[in-house]
C-alpha cells in the first residue's frame, strides 16, 4: 500500500469495495498510542510523518485548523456531501470509531471530514450531511469546507486528487439524466497526539488486519 503523495495514478485511487471496518479500529488503537507505544496499527506505515496543519471552516462556522487538536488522536478523511458510496462508508465508520471508544476517550478523539466539492457542499449541506449520518452528536466531528484554493491546498498537502465527473442517473420517473460527481482519492489518515502521520488506511483494506 502506498502513500498517495508518492505518484501514479493507481497510488492516488483506492479501491471502493470494502468496508471501512480498519478505520473504526484504528481509531481505537490510535486512542491507545497516544499514551503508549506499545500498539500496533495496521496500514500504510506513514513513520511519523509530521501532518501538514491547515485551517478551514466546520459545518457549523467554526475556523478550525489541525493543530488546535494537539495532543488527541485524528482521523481525517476527505468526502463531499452527495457522494453514492464511498463517503456514506466513511462517514459510517467514524460513527463506529466513536462508538466503540471507551467512554473516557471518547472527548479526545477528532474526526474530521475535509470537502472535495466547494461547489456544492455548503454549510447547510455539510450540516445535512452530518445529521444523515448521525454525527451531529459527535463531539469530535467536523466537517470541513473553504473556497478552491484553501482545499486545494490542503488536497495537494495529503496526495487527494479531486476530479468533477458528471454520472449517469437513471430513474423510473424521470429517465436517465446527468449529475456532476467528484472522483476522488478514498483516504483516512490517522494522526497521532503529537501530529504525527502514523497510517493511512485505504477502502480496500481487510478489516482482519486491523481486528487481529
């Protein structure tokens, strides 16, 4: 598995069949590293590369930037609000991850969903997007927006290539018809209390890896 700043086209896109079940986990695991050393996550080994900090705005008008969170565990994904499939995923496994952390770690751990579609995902649609998915009770959630150039910035710090589509919709009512789609790279970096990058899981790992 390869670090998707590293080039290539198949480096930058990962496969979208799986489940997202080493997310949830690594969070878990990473909740644990952030007092000890002892654990061991499974992914792509990001060797404590220092994340690129940033700053954006969440879905409900707070500026956030990655270093506010110093000294709690990250998971920071990248999504767009009327994404079919593998956003839903994502957006499912960080409600695992919250779920399944013990009751006292569960104020520590952030999870951030950064946009890949400025276009569309508005404030009122990122909100949509956080209550669909029953985030809005996440203490830790945010989801991220700002104009093309702020994300652009932050796509090009984190390898994710962002690419507007227009798919193919077919319905029983009104036929088929056209509906622009963002392709992007399906990514979670999972970032340490010191904000360091120390895996980066991908849609088509084995949950196994992880839960083993």
């Amino acid at each position: 598995m390869d670090d998707p700043r590293s080039g290539g086209v198949a480096a930058a896109r990962f496969g979208r069949r799986s489940l997202l079940g080493t997310a949830a986990m690594g969070m878990l695991l990473l909740a644990g590293c952030s007092r000890s050393n002892t654990k061991k996550l499974v992914g792509t080994d990001l060797k404590k590369t220092p994340a690129p900090d940033f700053a954006l705005t969440d879905h409900v008008g707070n500026h956030v930037s990655l270093s506010d969170f110093s000294g709690r565990p990250v998971a920071l994904s990248f999504i767009f609000t009327n994404c079919p499939d593998i956003c839903p995923l994502i957006a499912s496994q960080m409600r695992t991850a919250y779920d399944l952390l013990p009751e006292k770690m569960r104020d520590e751990a952030v999870f951030l969903g950064v946009s890949v579609d400025p276009e569309r995902d508005t404030p009122d649609a990122m909100q949509e997007f956080t209550a669909r998915f029953a985030l809005d009770d996440v203490p830790g959630w945010h989801a991220l927006w700002g104009s093309r150039d702020e994300l652009e910035a932050v796509w090009r710090s984190y390898g994710i290539e962002a690419t507007e589509i227009e798919d193919e919709v077919n319905s029983h009512i009104n036929g088929s018809a056209s509906v622009a789609r963002v392709r992007h790279t399906d990514a979670i970096y999972l970032i340490d209390g010191d904000g360091n990058e120390r895996v980066l899981m991908r849609a088509n790992d084995d949950p196994q890896d992880l839960a083993s």
